[in-house]
C-alpha cells in the first residue's frame, strides 16, 4: 500500500472487527424445533441485500448465540464459480429478525471502526479485483477466513472516516437515480407493450398465432474452435458475456478469424434479436436488440439469433415478446438442461408460439420503443460517467487523496 497522509493507519482487518465463517449446511439440520432464517451468498448482491428467497435450518439458542447478524455486520461472498463475485459485501440493516448465516458468507462485525466506512472499503476492495485476486480454488473460488482477517485496511482518523463516507454516499446517490430512471423507462416499455397487445403468453387479445421460425430466420452462431484463433480475417464476435437484458454490453469482446463466406453468414444486422442459448437457468434466453453498435461484428454460437421477416414482424414488437418469455420464464421450461448449464435449444426455440397482431400495430409501439431507447441511451451514458466518477473517488478516498 503506498504511503498514506499522517494520521492514518494500515491495520490488518482481524485487529478493528471479528471475522467469522458461517455455520455449514447438514442434513441434520433440515428440520427441528429451532428453525430460524439465514441469509447464503444468493442473498447479497452489489448493491445490497436480495431477501425474496431466504431459507430456513434448525439452529440452536446456543448456535444462534455464535451466527445472529447484528444490525451493522458486514457479509462477504466466501465462496463463488466466479472470482470476480468473491468478497462482494452487503450490510445487515435488521431487516428479519433472528436470522443467521451460512459458510457461504463471512461475517464482519466492526469493532473499532464504522461499518459504512467498511462497507465503502471492501466494495471498492472487490470492484478492482483485490479479492478475486486472492481467492484460491479452481472451478469454486474461495476467499477464506484467514485471508480476510489478515487483510490490510487503510484507517483515517474518524473525521476523515466520516468525510468519505459522506462523499461517497452521495456519489452513489447519484448512480442510484440513474439506476432508478431507466428501470422506470423499462417499465414503460413493457407497460406500452402490454397496453398495445396484452399478454403475449396467454394471447388474451386472440392474434393469429404461429411459430418463432415462421416469424423470422432462427440461427445458431458460430462455434470457436481453435482454427480460428488466428488468421487473416480477424473480426470481432459477440457473445453470451455480451448480452444482458435488453442490454448489449461490449466493454468485453473478443475476436476469431471470419472468412468471406463465415463472416457473411454470421454477421450481426440492425434490428437482430439475440439471446443467451447456453446459460444458468434462470438467465437462459436473456434477450437484446443489435443496434449496430460497432460496423463488422458477429456472434458465437452461445448464442441464438433471430431475424425477423420484416412484412410479418418488427424487431421492436419481437424483443418485446421474447423479453416477456424470458421474464415469465418460458426460456426456463422448454430448455435442456446439465448439471451447471441451461441451453434453449434452436430447434425449441423455433417451435415457441409466436403471436402476430397487424403489422401496423406493431409499427406504432415500435416508435414508442424507439424514444424510450433513446432516453435510456442518454440515461446510461450519463450512468457511465457517474460510474467512472464513483471508480476515481474511492481510488482517492482510500489513498488519502480526496
């Protein structure tokens, strides 16, 4: 750690809080005359805690005494498939009374030092990689209770503590509203659709039905192989990491040689639906738009395209209902699935119904759908400014130059 201003301390975390493991799971403790709630990993997200699926396992008054959260602890991701999900931290507010937690997390109960200052540290801590960089393990990554109790917190003095915190709290506000505002607009998007065409699941409206190949051309991408990780055209290619709902995200993109033939079977056009073939469960058939976002791209084979026949369907009116399977779980129930991973299948997926009310109708929300995207355009460009802006004040904030 590089010299920090006087009056600050590095003090390794076991030193200013408790570090504990919480308790493992047992068949023994399935059921009995103490059951009580607990919070695992899938409850803590990076921006708090996810509280609508918590389990429950018999601890005793006596284990309850060891594993009760407090309000103030701090749960860290012990354990991730993911390095980069290991150490991400959430604050226990009370928010269930008497809940405890399992060896999935690790328990950090402040002693001489204020949780949101922690909270702050450790977030900033596992956004630029210090505890993925630390964990240990292949295929399941660990961070330990040792390692994090020997971890090296830089401490001000409480004023300073206190400034920090109060200026990062605010800063974070700000990315808050923006989170906020393009949730809203999401919600408008849908609101439209449903407004215009019903409920495409149960087709309450009674549209013509027909099936997802007779809308437009279903197409897997094209699979890597190790023939085309060299070559004399090599041309970027999106994937499964690239799209998020309704969300293409290209911070992260890779590259494989594309002949002529290859490149003009699998480049990606305006208005091209494309959806996770290959994931978790609950995220298989995540679906976005392509919107030209960079010239002479195209896609893997995690991924499904679908092209609309433009005289029968618009892409808009096609995102909307594929965004409506995959949120009310259609992609769930028809895909295969494998110990770790989901697939949708193109063939299932080509013999989805598919409504199609006229096309003018379709027309009309497409133009709704149109101004709602350029607002979010607007809405996340300013979202990656206050983001670059949130990075640069905890880099200072922890260094002792803010």
């Amino acid at each position: 750690m590089s010299a920090l201003p006087v009056g600050w301390e590095v003090l390794p975390l076991e030193a200013i809080a408790e570090v504990r493991l919480g308790r493992q799971r047992s068949p023994k403790n399935h059921a009995g005359d103490h059951m009580r709630p607990y919070v695992r990993a899938a409850n803590v997200g990076w921006r708090g805690l996810l509280l609508n699926d918590v389990k429950m396992m018999n601890f005793t008054d006596a284990e309850m005494e060891v594993y009760r959260l407090l309000e103030g602890d701090l749960l860290l991701n012990e354990a991730s498939g993911s390095a980069a999900e290991v150490g991400k931290p959430a604050i226990w507010r009370g928010e269930i009374e008497d809940c405890a937690f399992q060896n999935t997390l690790i328990r950090v109960r402040p002693r001489a030092i204020e949780s949101d200052y922690l909270l702050h540290y450790f977030r900033y801590t596992a956004m630029r990689g210090g505890f993925a960089a630390a964990s240990r393990g292949v295929g399941i990554h660990h961070l330990g209770r040792e390692t994090l109790s020997s971890w090296e917190v830089p401490c001000p003095p409480p004023r300073e503590r206190k400034r920090i915190v109060d200026v990062l709290d605010r800063a974070d506000a700000l990315r808050a509203q923006r989170r906020e505002a393009l949730m809203l607009l999401d919600r408008l998007f849908q609101s439209a659709f449903h407004s215009a065409f019903g409920d495409p699941i149960k087709n309450d409206r009674g549209w013509p039905v027909t099936v997802v190949a007779e809308a437009g051309r279903v197409q897997l991408g094209r699979q890597r192989a190790p023939q085309y990780q060299t070559g004399k055209y090599s041309t970027p290619y999106v994937r499964v990491a690239n799209v998020y709902e309704n969300q293409i995200d290209l911070s992260d993109l890779l590259a494989m040689d594309f002949g002529a033939a290859d490149f003009s079977n699998y480049q990606l056009k305006h208005g091209d639906i494309l959806l996770n073939e290959g994931q978790s469960i609950e995220l298989v058939g995540r679906p976005a738009m392509w919107r030209d976002e960079i010239e002479n791209c195209c896609f893997q084979n995690t991924l499904v395209r679908f092209q609309a026949r433009r005289e029968l369907v618009n892409p808009s009116f096609a995102l909307a209902v594929f965004l409506a399977y995959f949120r009310s779980g259609e992609f769930s129930k028809i895909s295969s699935k494998t110990s770790n991973v989901a697939h949708l299948g193109a063939s299932r997926f080509s013999a989805m119904p598919f409504p199609v009310p006229p096309l003018h109708l379709q027309e009309k929300f497409a133009k709704q759908a149109s101004m709602i995207e350029r607002l979010k355009a607007a809405h996340q460009a300013s979202l990656a400014e206050l983001d670059a802006l949130f990075a640069s004040l905890q880099d200072r904030a922890f260094r002792g130059a803010l």
